[in-house]
C-alpha cells in the first residue's frame, strides 16, 4: 500500500491526487502550501510518493527519479487504491512539474480503467521542456488531449514561459493560469511587484475555481 497524506475536508466527495516533482518529496513547502491551501477552498487533496522518493525516507540516499513505466504504474496502483476508499467519489489527478506531467501522459493513454476513474488534470509548473533544451519539446501528447486539464505555469518558467508556451499545439481542453513574473515553483522576483503568496493564492484560486466547475 502505499503511504498517502490527506488534506482539506473528508466529505467533499471531489479529491485532487498530486504527485510531487523530481527532487522533492510530498511534504515539501511547495506542495504542502498546495495541498493545504486548497483543502481551505473546500478541495480534498491526496499527496503521494514514487517509489524513488519512498526509498529516500528509509534509505537517506538521494536517487534519481524511477523510470517512465515504474511511474505510471504508481500513479495506477494510487488511483486503484483511493478508488477503494469510501467516500471518495470523483478524482482529479496532477501534480508538480514532473508528477503533473506524469499524470497527463498518464490521462493521454486512456483506457477505460482511467477513463472512468478520473474527471481533470491539474499540473503545477508544467516542464514543457528540460532545463536549458527548448528543443526537446514535451508537447506531442498535450495536443490530443481530451480530459479538461488545468496548467499553472509561471511567465518566466525556464522549463516553458509565456511566450514560448503561445506557440505550443496544446489541446483546446487545456486550461492555462500564468502567475505574473513566476519561475518553476511560480515565484515571482521581488523586484516585480508580486509576491510569491499572491502567486500561490491565485494559482488555488484557480485550481479551486477549475475543479469546481469541471467535476462539481
């Protein structure tokens, strides 16, 4: 079974499941901000971890992300597993950065298993590319996209800003809310204007706003 952290209130029937990014865990400031903040919007949330990133809690030891495969298969034991849970009545599913991006490709296989378990996809700080390789585009299965999907991406993210994300072929089922001046994790620099707490309270205003009317 694998160990999942519960936030927001138990009976709102709609549950966020949200995976964490590469280098850092599920109680990371970042994600526990989110889950938190949007379990005080009246969203429950569920934070999970991949295997690697469990590994490191007992270990100590840093590793490198599992493979794709290994991945997705978490993120279906997960679903399997919260669909058993009473009470739990409808899931959306998404994440930070990497963990969003597994759950849209994830929402982009289908199969009916999926399609019957999940209702939108949520990504925080989506990595439309790898740092520093705009080339190397992690688009292609975002432009058939069927599921109402939700991305929060700052301005000025390395890993997909404003500009470059225009160009992109993204599915018309894709949602987007920029945080002004925000980089991966939407924090804006201080000599912007904006603040990182208004960024992160916008984006859950979003994401509150989004799951409410797609899955309410």
């Amino acid at each position: 079974m694998t160990h999942i952290l519960f936030d927001g209130p138990q009976d709102a029937g709609l549950t966020l499941v949200l995976a964490h990014g590469a280098g850092a865990a599920m109680d990371s400031p970042f994600m526990t901000a989110f889950a938190q903040g949007l379990g005080a919007r009246g969203i429950a949330v569920a934070r999970f971890e991949f295997p690697y990133m469990a590994a490191r809690r007992t270990t100590g030891k840093k590793r490198p992300p599992d493979r794709q495969p290994i991945l997705l298969q978490a993120w279906r034991e997960v679903i399997a597993q919260l669909g058993e849970q009473p009470g739990i009545r409808r899931l959306a599913i998404g994440g930070k950065s990497m963990g969003g991006r597994m759950a849209s490709l994830l929402a982009a296989e289908g199969g009916q298993d999926i399609s019957d378990a999940i209702g939108a996809l949520v990504c925080l700080g989506y990595p439309f590319h790898p740092a520093g390789k705009p080339d190397r585009l992690r688009t292609e299965h975002l432009a058939a996209l069927s599921l109402p999907s939700l991305i929060v991406q700052g301005e000025r993210d390395p890993l997909g800003n404003r500009a470059d994300v225009a160009g992109y072929p993204l599915s018309k089922a894709i949602q987007l809310h920029w945080c002004p001046d925000g980089n991966h994790d939407l924090a804006p620099r201080k000599r912007s204007g904006y603040s990182q707490e208004d960024n992160w309270a916008g984006a859950m205003d979003a994401v509150a706003g989004f799951l409410q009317s797609k899955l309410a």
